[in-house]
C-alpha cells in the first residue's frame, strides 16, 4: 500500500483540526501557549495558522527596532514582528528554539510574530482566573494563574493587529 506523502502544512493543519475536534468532544478548549519575553501567552488555535522554525530574515532598513523583517514562507513573504520588542520588553534572541508564528491571515495580513518558544497546548479551564490584573494594552485579554506560579495573558489577535503602533513599522 503506498502512503500518501503530506506537506508540513497539511500535518499541522490536520493535527489543529483533529486537537480542536478532541478537546471541543470534551467540553475544555485547547489553547496554544507561547512565550515572548518573560511573558506567558495564550493564543486561539485558530488564530495562529502555522508555527514555523527561524528562518533567515530579510532586514528592512529605516524601521523600528522591533520590525526584524521580512520572511519568505513558501513563497509568500510575511513580515515579522518581535512580540516582545514591540512591548517594549527584551529583544527576542534567533535561535534554534524560537518560532515564527504566522498570525493574521483570517485577517488579510501576512504578519508573523517572533517569540521566544511554543509550549504547546494549554487549557485555561485547568488554570486559575486572576481578577484584577487589567492590562491597559487592548490586545491582553483575560489572565491566568498557573500550577507553578506563571501567570498567562490571553492574546487577542484581532485588537493587536488592528493596532496602529502594529500597522506603522517606519522611523518617523
């Protein structure tokens, strides 16, 4: 029986699919968990399309110092922006760990934030609630507390990416 070969791609979205099918069976939500900086986030499974290794970049003179790039994934270029940097936190280091995520494309944006790590799944259910922690930045949503102490931000995309500091990557 010959076996049909699968793209990177297609593997990832068929495990998305399939991940999200098991966890929605069980009544919990699976979130992707990252790292950007000292900071813990928690991203929809649906608003990150690809997590992609470092690449080498393209660099884009007359940007901010967060703007690292641009990065052609198969052929489509995607600008890269390091999550951290922009939040005015540590520089993301490029190397072997960190992880381009490709965010945006429900969106009609090729962007792709450079963080530190993947963490894999993580359910908010299993994750204490913090109140009172309100983050002026409207793209952190709600906060959570984990077993060992972390806390986790959710990330809305759609605010973040919406977001003219985001948008305007040029010196003035």
């Amino acid at each position: 029986m010959a076996k049909k070969k699968l793209s990177l791609r297609e593997f990832q979205e068929n495990l998305v699919q399939r991940l999200t099918s098991a966890r929605a069976g069980q009544g919990t939500r699976a979130m992707l968990g990252v790292q950007a900086g000292r900071d813990y986030w928690l991203l929809d499974l649906s608003d990150s399309s690809e997590i992609v290794p470092m690449l080498p970049l393209t660099s884009v003179p007359l940007t901010k110092p967060w703007f690292c790039g641009v990065a052609n994934i198969r052929g489509t270029l995607y600008s890269v922006v390091d999550f951290s940097a922009f939040q005015g936190g540590e520089s993301t280091p490029q190397n072997a760990d960190s992880r381009l995520l490709i965010v945006g494309g429900r969106l009609g944006i090729n962007s792709a934030l450079l963080v530190n790590r993947t963490l894999g799944l993580r359910n908010p259910e299993q994750m204490t609630p913090q109140a009172g922690g309100t983050d002026a930045r409207p793209w952190v949503g709600e906060q959570y507390g984990d077993a060992q102490g972390n806390t986790w931000k959710r990330l809305n995309l759609r605010n973040l990416l919406g977001q003219p500091d985001f948008l305007d990557i040029g010196l003035s």
